[in-house]
C-alpha cells in the first residue's frame, strides 16, 4: 500500500512544475496525502485532494493507516477535499445494520455541492411548462415513454451555473447526470472511456 500521511498544520512550500515556490503558503489542514520523499527536516508530499506536491516540515507529517477510517471509526477522509477529519464533520445520511451511515463528503464541501444558482427568471417562466400528472412524456435523453407522476417522475433540470431550467427529463437521467457532476467534462471522459475499450 501507498505511504499515506496527513498534515495538520497545512502550511509549506508549494512545487510548481518542479520549482518549489519561494514563500510559505496555506492548504487545507489536515490534507492526505502520500509521503515521496524525507530529507532531514523536510517532507516532500502529494496531496491527493487539490494534486499538488508540497514540501513540509517532518513536523507535518503523520502516518494514517486509511483503512482504518471512515463512518466505523473515529475519523473519516472526505471523498472532495480529501482532509482526515473527525467523524462529525460528515452528516448522517441513515442508518443500516452495520450502523451509522454518513455523507462521504465533509459538511464543508457538501455546502458548496449546494450552493448553487437561485432559480433563475427563465426557470420560472419555464417551470409553467412542467408537463402535468397524467400526461404523457418523454424523456429527451434516455427517450423513455412514461405516464407522469405514475410511471415516472418528472424534474426539471437545471443549469447550475445559470439557474436557468434546461428541460425537463426523468428522474433516473436526473440521477445520472447528478452522478456524472452535471460536468460537460465527466461525460465526455465516460462516453470516450466506452469507445475506447469497445
Ligand atoms: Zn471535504
Ligand atoms: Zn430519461
């Protein structure tokens, strides 16, 4: 396995395409990241979260079996930012028989995923347009038939950015696009990612 660590100061000197930058700067405290390489006071350490090489003091550097964290333990690493944080920074998603299930994102960076645009002029002016319970639908990306509201659920989906309403589709593409990031990038990789191994 990978020399993983964490740093809880969060402070050292940037590389920058193999330069290391002249004066101390700040990332996220407790960072994970793998250990490269210890001189005498200094560590040199990936952090996975932002994937950027820093130089550390020894001081900053503490091992972290990652195996052994997450929602049965007392710490967890955030799936976004990549920080070891303590168990109650991630909510409570339910619960199942092996226990408490929480959020794999830290309440940090779950209220930027929510932080998006307010309903936009367009948005309202389009949501009159939502096709009503009963009526037919179909959906424009996955081209399924349904009965709204009775074989299927209707969303509005909406540009993030804007807050403008795209179109309305059904839930499950709703789901899938949520799952991909609503990211033009994420979707291109997994159409080319397919086309690539067929
Ligand atoms: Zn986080
Ligand atoms: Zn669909």
């Amino acid at each position: 396995m990978e020399n993983w660590i964490y740093c809880p100061n969060g402070e050292g000197y940037k590389h920058e395409q193999g330069v290391v930058e002249k004066y101390k700067q700040h990332f996220p405290v407790n960072s994970v990241g793998i250990l490269q390489k210890q001189t005498d006071g200094y560590a040199i350490v990936w952090l996975i979260g932002p994937d950027e090489v820093w130089s550390v003091t020894k001081y900053d550097v503490i091992s972290v079996d990652v195996l052994l964290t997450g929602d049965q333990y007392s710490y967890k690493i955030c799936n976004i930012c990549h920080c070891l944080l303590s168990i109650d920074n991630f909510a409570r998603n339910q619960n199942n028989i092996k226990g408490i299930v929480r959020r794999p994102s830290c309440t940090r960076c779950r209220t930027d995923i929510d932080k998006r645009a307010p309903k936009s002029r367009q948005a309202k002016q389009f949501e009159k347009q939502r096709p009503s319970k009963g009526s037919k639908f179909k959906c424009p990306i996955c081209q399924k038939r349904s009965i709204v509201g009775v074989t299927a659920k209707i969303v509005a989906d909406h540009n993030h950015h804007t807050g403008d309403i795209r179109d309305f589709i059904c839930d499950s593409c709703n789901t899938g696009l949520g799952r991909f990031k609503n990211g033009q990038d994420c979707l291109k990789n997994a159409l080319s990612y397919i086309q690539e191994r067929e």
